[in-house]
C-alpha cells in the first residue's frame, strides 16, 4: 500500500483491533518490521489505547513475545 506520512492508518487500524477484541472476541496480531518499531509502537499506540479505552482493560491480555533470531 502507497499512502502519505501521518494520515491516521495506524489509529484507524487500532480501533479495528479494539472493535474486533471487544464485539468480535478475536485475536489480533500487529506486526512490525523490527524489535525497537514494535516497543515503539506499543509504548506511543496501543497502551494508551487500552489505557484510554475502558472495555478493553478487561477484554484480554496483551502479549509481547520476541521473535527468535
């Protein structure tokens, strides 16, 4: 996918996460290129958006495994 720098994609894909995790009771994976884009990405998107967003403080846990290599 082609898009321009800072137009909301990886906010609109986290509400779609938090829509399946909570209404749909599914898995989700996020996965980043390498190890310090994925601390990154947890530490600035997704914990402030299960901080922020109360029905998925219980929904489930979140997991973070390195990839072996």
């Amino acid at each position: 996918m082609v898009k321009s720098a800072r137009v909301g994609y990886s906010k609109m894909l986290l509400g779609v996460y938090a829509y399946f995790i909570e209404h749909k009771q599914r898995n989700t994976l996020i996965w980043l290129p390498t190890d310090g884009d994925a601390e990154n990405f947890m530490k600035t998107h997704v914990e402030p958006t299960i901080r922020d967003i109360p029905s998925l403080l219980g929904a489930g846990s979140v997991v973070w495994q390195k990839a072996p290599g």
